[in-house]
C-alpha cells in the first residue's frame, strides 16, 4: 500500500490521475526562489520557454540573461555571476546542458566550488520525437562523478518545484534532471522532501493480501518511472507478492543507509531509471550495495544503447522500461534470491 | 597622469625581480611554462603596482577589481607578482608544483582562495570574467566602480567558447570588462600564424563590438595608456592586444616556440637565464619589442 507518512497523491492509481511535466515544476520552483532570494539569477541557452524559465524571466527580467545557444559559455559565466555572490540557475537540455559543457561544468562549477544549479530539461527517452540526439541518457553518469556535485531527478512536478526551492538555499553545485512529458503526479504539497533523503513510496501493507510476508523485493525508482513503479508495486501486492518501493531524488549524496536497510530487509533489489544502466542510479545502487550489503540486483533502463524517434510510451516499451518489464526485473531477481 | 621617467625606472626593477622569481620557480620545480610567463611580466607588474585597485593584505575587499587568468599555465608570473605584491612570502614561491604546495601546477582557488578563479583548461576565463561583469552591473548599474581583467593567451583563442563569451560581452556593452590577450604568436606545436590563423585578430574583435588596442607589451608608457584607454570607455568592453617576446629578457629563449611549455633544466640552460637576468640591474632598454611601432 501507499506509505501513509509520505502523504502521497489519494488519486494516484485513478486512471484520470492529474499529469504535468516535471519541467514546470522547476519554472515554478525557480519563481518561488527568485521570489525569495534576490541573488537568484536566470541564465537560458535560447531554450527559456521549453526549459519553463519563462515564469522567472517575466518576473525579473533584469536578473535574466538570455545567453543564445552557447552551453559552454553559460556554464562558465554562471561561474563568474556565482564568484560575485550570485546564484545562478541555467537551463539548456540536459543533453547540451550537462551534456556538451561537461568540462565547464567540472572545471568553473565545481573546481571552482560554485553554487550554480544546473537545470537539464527533457532528459530520458521519453524526449521522444525529438529522437536519439536530444535523449539524455547518460547525464546522472557524467554528473555524479563530479566531486561536490549534487544531483537531483524528481519523480513529479510538486516535487521538482520543491527540490529547486531547496536547492537555491545550498551552496553546492546542483544537478536537477527534468523530463519533458506530461508525468504523473505522484507526491502532494504535504509530502515531506529534503535533499539527500530517499521515501519509501510503497510498502506491503494488506495483510489479507501478503499474510505473513516479509518484503521479498525492494525497488529502488527515480524520476518519471517511480509512478510505474509503484503500480508495478501495487499489481504485484494483489499477486501477493511483497514488494517496497523506495524513490531516490538525490542521486548524490545518496542515502545509503535506506538503500542498505533495503537491501538488508529484502534480500533483493530492482533498479529503475530512465537512464544507461551504466552510471546512473543502478550503477549508485550497485556501488553502495557491493560495499555494504551485497544481493541479486536487476537493473531497468537503457542496456547501452542510443534511442530514436517514437513516441514516449513506444520508446519506453521498446527500450525495456515498462511496466512489464519492472514486473519482469522483479520476478527475476527474486529467482535470483538464495 | 602618465608615468613619470622615475616610476618606469621603478617598475622596471620590480618586472626583473619577478622574472628573476618566475625563472627560481621554473628551475625549482623542474617543470612548467617559462615563455608565457617572461613575456607577460611588464604587464602583470603594471597592473599590480599601478593600475588595480585591490589590498594584498586583505584580499578579499569586497570593491577590489577582478583578474581572472585564463591561460592558468602562465600562473607562474601570477603567483610572483602577487607574492612580490605582498600576498604571501616570495619564499612560498619555490613550493610551485610540488605537493600540498598552495601554488598548484595550475591555480586552484580551494588552495589559494585570494585567487577569483581557478584555470587550466583553456577558452573558459573569458566567459567567467564576463559573468563577473555582468553580475556587478545587475548590482551596481553601468557604474560600477569594479574592473573585470582577464588574461587570454593567443592561442587560447582557437578555443571556441571565447567567441562565444566575446560575443555575449559585445551584446552586453561590458564597459567594466578590459582583456588583455598575450599576442607572443606561440603555442605549443609552433607558431600561432602555422597552427591556426588568427590575423587579422584585431579586426576579429572589432567585428563583435569590442573597443579594440593593440599595444606593446614591454613598453610601461604605452601599456599605461592603454590600460587608461580601456578604463575610460564605458560603453563597450575593451581588449588590449599585447604583442609580446616569448621568453622575454632570455635571449636564447626569445622567440621560440619550444619554450612554451618547459622549465630551464640542463646546466646550459641554467647558465643562459642566470646570465641573463642576474647580470643587469633592469632589462629597461634591452626589452623594447619589435612591434613598439604597432
């Protein structure tokens, strides 16, 4: 059943349940720390409407700059506006923004200790039509390697707004990994965030259902796949099958001591990410798991592959990212279990 | 008010001082940049103990103007001015490269904090200092009293994310933005003119609506005006292109683009930069370039 504590959204297995890009979240959260903080600053690469920095723009159009498509230079000159006490958010797609200025980021960000928070837009297959050039698939990879870089991949737009808020009031460098689509909402204003702390979304609780089971399998989600998950989740617990579901919003830090108390109670793991299995959150999971409680571990995402043109649910059915193949994952790894 | 014949005479004898560091540096470290460094001494000596506004002893006042090195490799002349500045104790000089040293190979602000940026990778100073000026004008409106300086090697303009940066600085009318490029025709395959055509630089700059100089960069008179040109123009940022002599005040290492990016070693080359630099009270009147007339 749904963790209660988490004041999650009561329609959220309802077939109309409300849907909203992850990205608008952001370009609210971004106004609310604008609105907050006078030394928020908005730096864009021609992208301000898509990227949602067109709420922030309108408001406080001289703390705007609009910097054409250069994601090079507008990693470095958030940099510079940062040195002078600034604190700049900049948004591009996560594929040019981590993704071609990776160097700048890692060297005038981060080198440089920087607060600049890095907002990448319509990151994950599910970009779509766009097709395979503009689908991140790698950027938790590139980021997380960077020492004092935080990074952050909501799961819905109420919690994207939250994690911008919160991270505007950090000093660290910050990653936050945005998708395009329309996305489930899943949390509420109630729901508790804080960066760095992973929620237990899901838990077997109808005894009638699961009598006398403890947790067989702990699926750790992040991002847009988190609601699939939970409904992998639920199905599963009508099956009576134990099954928890732990949302990681902070990828780094990651909060190890809930991946291990996990691991440590299930016995099994299922990573789940719209993201190369590589690198990305199954790759955190894995290096936190082989250290500290080793067990069967089944990864969801992309196996080393580029995407393509197609519709958001074609890509993430073809690309091995669907329902079935969570429930899948589950069912193997529980094979897998000694 | 222009340099008086006395305080030239006095820079003079500061530049040779630190070049006399940067070269103690090099040969205590083993390895590192010596060109860049030596020919960019006159104009880092002149911007220190004449042009910026900044206290050594406290450096971190909030109105001090910014330098930003772009080309971080020729930190060497950086750290010997700021330590002959009063910093940190020329002593600490001889630590350049060597581990737990606060003068990394390439500065890092983590271990030296009185440093605005730290720098290596090169084409992204630029953008930084732009970001810097941009900043203080939000804060200050177009009279803002701070001075951005950034540092660019020649042929760090191959680097495309300069154009990008000078492109934005342009459309910003950065009249607090003042670069000095080292115009010393090297880098490190050969000379700038072979390995990637950068002429004409001066129109290249015009064309994205900088204020544009081209100046000697031995010569204390001519960098003075310069220096007091780009202060004076406020609606456009300003780039000070300064024709330097790699290696200036070695002559066997003048000119010559080998000297990029290795320290003196051999007992030979020792010998050259001892005689050089340790036999004369100033190198006034052995270091006017060939391109004073530019």
């Amino acid at each position: 059943m749904i963790n209660p504590s988490q004041k999650l959204n009561p329609k959220i297995f309802d077939a109309d349940v409300e849907q909203v890009p992850i990205r608008k979240g952001f370009g609210e959260g971004l106004l609310q720390a604008g609105i907050n903080d006078t030394r928020v600053v908005g730096l864009c690469a021609d992208l301000t409407d898509s990227t949602q920095m067109n709420l922030f723009k309108q408001r406080f159009p001289d703390r705007f700059i609009e910097m054409g498509v250069a994601e090079q230079n507008l990693a470095s000159v958030a940099s510079g506006m940062a040195a002078m006490g600034k604190i700049p958010f900049i948004t591009s797609y996560a594929m040019f923004s981590p993704g071609r200025n990776w160097e700048q980021i890692r060297t005038t960000i981060a080198y440089n200790d920087r607060p600049v928070k890095i907002a990448g837009s319509h990151a994950g297959i599910s970009v779509g039509q766009d097709g395979g050039t503009h689908q991140a698939l790698e950027d938790i990879a590139i980021t997380r390697v960077i020492p004092r870089m935080v990074v952050i991949s909501p799961c819905d737009a109420i919690e994207a707004k939250k994690a911008t808020i919160a991270c505007a009031m950090t000093k660290d460098p910050t990653y936050i990994r945005l998708a395009r689509e329309k996305t489930p909402i899943i949390t509420t204003d109630a729901t508790p965030f804080v960066i760095g702390k992973a929620q237990l979304m899901f838990s077997p609780g109808d005894a009638s259902k699961t009598p006398d089971k403890k947790t067989e399998v702990g699926i750790i989600a992040t991002g847009a796949l988190v609601f699939k998950a939970i409904k992998v989740a639920q199905a599963l617990e009508q099956l009576g099958k134990a099954v928890k579901v732990l949302n990681i919003t902070t990828i780094k830090p990651l909060d190890e001591e809930a991946v291990w108390k996990l691991a440590q109670e299930c016995g099994a793991i299922v990573t789940v990410e719209e993201h190369q299995i590589a690198g990305g959150l199954g790759g955190a999971v894995a290096e936190c798991l082989a250290q500290h409680c080793p067990v069967p571990i089944e990864f969801v995402g992309v196996a080393d592959k580029f995407g393509q043109s197609g519709t958001p649910n074609e890509l993430i059915e073809h690309y091995g990212m669907g329902e079935s193949h969570i429930k899948a994952a589950v069912m193997k790894v529980l094979l897998r279990k000694k | 008010m222009a340099l008086t014949d006395e305080k030239i005479k006095d820079l003079e004898g500061k530049a040779l001082d630190i070049r006399r560091s940067i070269i103690e540096m090099l040969i205590e470290a083993k390895t590192g940049h010596t060109a860049g460094p030596l020919d960019m001494t006159d104009i880092f000596t002149y911007l220190y103990f004449i042009a910026l506004k900044h206290d050594p002893k406290k450096p971190d006042w909030q109105y001090r103007d910014r330098v930003v090195l772009s080309n971080g490799h020729i930190c060497p002349v950086l750290y010997a001015t700021m330590a002959h500045s009063g910093y940190f104790p020329v002593s600490e000089l001889k630590t350049l490269r060597k581990f737990g040293s606060r003068l990394q190979g390439h500065p890092h602000r983590e271990w030296l904090p009185m440093l605005e940026t730290s720098s290596g990778p090169l084409g992204s100073g630029l953008s930084q200092a732009v970001g810097m000026a941009i900043a203080e004008r939000i804060d200050t409106g177009r009279t803002g009293s701070k001075q951005m300086y950034c540092f660019l090697g020649d042929g760090e303009l191959d680097e495309g994310q300069n154009w990008e940066a000078i492109m934005l600085a342009g459309r910003e009318r950065l009249g607090n933005l003042t670069v000095v490029v080292d115009r010393n025709n090297i880098q490190i395959d050969g000379f700038t003119e072979d390995i990637m055509p950068l002429n004409p630089l001066p129109d290249k700059w015009r064309a994205f609506n900088w204020h544009v100089q081209e100046v000697d960069g031995h010569n204390f008179r001519a960098i003075d005006e310069a220096f007091g040109q780009a202060r004076a123009v406020s609606d456009r940022p300003s780039v000070i292109i300064a024709y330097t002599i790699p290696g200036k005040g070695v002559p066997e290492f003048e000119g010559k683009f080998e000297w990029h990016g290795k320290a003196p070693t051999t007992p030979e080359e020792i010998e050259q930069v001892k005689r050089a630099l340790w036999n004369v009270r100033t190198l006034g009147g052995k270091i006017q370039s060939e391109n004073e007339s530019a």
